[in-house]
C-alpha cells in the first residue's frame, strides 16, 4: 500500500488543531484496524500532557501549546493499492506525540543590508500514535 495522501479534520471546525503534513512522500501509516501510527514530515501544534511540565524549570524559553492530548479527528486516508485509489475516513483518537528531528526551513530576509534567518512554520519528523474511534462506512446516514 502507498499512501498517496492524509488529511486531518478537527470535530470542531472552532478547534483548529489538526495535524499539518509537509511532505508527503515521508508519510508512514500502520495500523491494525483498532490502533495505528502515522509519521510523517510536518507539525502539530499539541502537548502529550497539560501542564505543568518540570522539564521546562530550566529552560524559561520554551514555547508551549495550549491543547493537549488526547484529541479526535477525522481522517482522510487516501492509497493505492493493487493500482487503485481507495480513499477511507476514520474517526480517530490520537493520545501520543512523538518529535523525532526537526526539519525545519530556514527563509532569509533583507532587513537594512543584513539577512534575518527566519522560520515560519517550525516542522518536526512526527510520529503519532491513535485509536480508530470509527470508520466513516460504518455509519448508514451521515446526514
């Protein structure tokens, strides 16, 4: 199976913090029908735990996020698979963030005569781990 695409939808269009994937020709999806992972060059703006984080106490810079995990999504999963398109929704649960190594790009900018390195969107080689909640073919009606 290649995965051709993934999309993420947050349950609530007001909470705006599905996963954003960059790349995706780095994406690696596994899963068993009732838990999964997904890796992927991108980013997703949530902490694994609310706060508060002692790993921080030395460091007083770190920037945190102010949503936590778990979180429910929609996903769209799109591959091929024996030259076909199949494309499949699932109501998932993602309860684990793993950051692996950052992967950011650096944009140079003019500022009077000398260049500021800037980073626009920070992004991470991620693995999340979920819970297919449900998938989208199990509903009769969605409307």
């Amino acid at each position: 199976m290649r995965i051709i695409d993934v999309q993420f939808s947050d349950m609530k269009p007001s909470e705006l913090s599905s996963p954003y994937i960059k790349d995706k020709e780095s994406i690696i999806y596994e899963s068993d029908g009732k838990n999964g992972s997904i890796y992927f060059n991108g980013y997703y703006y949530v902490e694994n735990n609310p706060p508060p984080y002692p790993e921080d106490e030395y460091n007083k810079n770190t920037r945190r996020h102010n949503k936590w995990l778990p979180r429910k999504h929609i996903m769209n999963l799109i591959y091929n698979k024996d030259e076909k398109y199949v494309e499949e929704l699932y109501v998932i649960e993602i309860y684990k963030k793993e950051t692996h190594e950052c992967t950011n790009t650096i944009s140079y900018i003019d500022d009077n005569g000398s260049l500021l390195e800037c980073v626009f969107f920070p992004t991470n080689y991620i693995t999340l781990h979920f819970k297919i909640i449900s998938r989208f073919e199990d509903y009769v009606d969605l409307c």
